[in-house]
C-alpha cells in the first residue's frame, strides 16, 4: 500500500497537509501585506485630518472675514431703480 502511493505521489502530498512551514509561511506574508496596508492607511487618515484642519482654520477665517464684511455693508440704504 505504501508503495503505491510512492508511486502515485500522494505520499508526498500527505506530508505537505502535514507540514506547518508552508502554512506558516503564508500566514506571515498576508500579515506583512495587512500590516503594510494599515500604516498606508493609517498615514492617509492623519494626512487627511491634517488637511481638515487646514480647510476648518481657512473656513472659520472666512467666516470672520464674511461677518467683518457684512457689518461694514450698509443694509439700512435704499437703491433707487431708474
């Protein structure tokens, strides 16, 4: 018996269900790969809350400078229509 499966080559097959290196092995690479896409993903998010802050400083100064512009506007004025 065992020398037909010898033959057959699933001997060799057994003995690879069997073997934990190759398993191990591409265990270790989806976690390099995962952990490679965590830090990109990680640097992306604090690159785009740095940006948020950017846009939120540059919002509220526009705020501040639409308010300053609206105080020095005279709404009490009429315009007359010729």
């Amino acid at each position: 018996m065992v020398q037909e499966l010898e033959k057959d080559g699933s001997l060799e097959n057994m003995s690879l269900a069997f073997d934990k290196s190759t398993v191990v092995k591409e265990y270790k690479v989806e976690l390099e790969t995962l952990e490679k896409r965590e830090r990109f993903n990680s640097q992306k998010t604090r690159r785009d809350n740095s940006r948020k802050g950017v846009f939120r400083g540059k919002a509220r100064q526009l705020g501040i400078l639409l308010k300053t512009r609206k105080r020095l506007v005279d709404t009490k004025h009429q315009l007359s229509i010729n």
